[in-house]
C-alpha cells in the first residue's frame, strides 16, 4: 500500500471540515502559512515528518490514518507483530523515517526540558 499525496491531503482536508476550522485557522494551530495547508490539501505538497508530527501532537491523528488511510486500533485489539506483518514493502522505509524522527524530536524536546530547569 503506497502513500498518495492527494489522497492524504483529503483526509486532513476533511478533518479540517468536519472540526469546522479554516485552513487560516488550522495553519495558525500547526504555525504554517496558508498556502502550505493548501498546498497539502490539494496534494501538491506532500506532508513532511515534522507535520506529521505536529499533527499528531496537536489533533492526536496517527501517520498511520493520514498517510495510508488505516484506522489505528485499540493496542489490545492490534499488536505490534499483526501491524509490522500487515506492512508492505513501501510501507516500512516510511514507518522507519517517521519513528526515527519522532525519537530524534523527543530528544531535542527532552534537552530543551533539562536546559530549561537549569535556567
């Protein structure tokens, strides 16, 4: 199962409407220009990790839903093993970058956490 730009940009275009947001609000919430949310809705740019990201911090959407369309379930209905087994082989480089982002990102949070107790 591949990513499709445009499809991924109508999810988080239809999460957008159905939370009754502009895309000038929903831009102000993930501190992007306009123009990138319409960029990304109309799938002529696609969604980097660090939107990923921000989207998931802010609304608690999963990469999973937004990039390929799967509905995350509950951990106990779901294990790891069943979700890396139902991975394609387009699917894991994806899933890879993303986890690593996010630990590199939770570092960076975590020292400026301790650097900023120090102050």
């Amino acid at each position: 199962m591949a990513n499709d730009r445009a499809e991924t940009g109508k999810r988080i275009r239809d999460f957008r409407i159905q939370n009754h947001m502009t895309q000038a609000q929903f831009a102000e919430n993930l501190d992007v220009s306009t123009n990138f949310i319409s960029e990304i809705e109309t799938g002529k740019k696609g969604v980097s990790l660090e939107m990923l990201h921000r989207l998931h911090q802010q609304y608690h959407l999963s990469a999973d839903y937004l990039l390929f369309g799967r509905e995350c379930t509950a951990p106990f209905e779901y294990t790891l093993s069943e979700f890396l087994s139902s991975l394609s082989a387009e699917d894991i480089p994806v899933v890879i970058e993303y986890l690593e982002a996010t630990l590199k990102l939770k570092k960076i949070e975590k020292k400026e956490t301790l650097r900023n107790r120090t102050l």
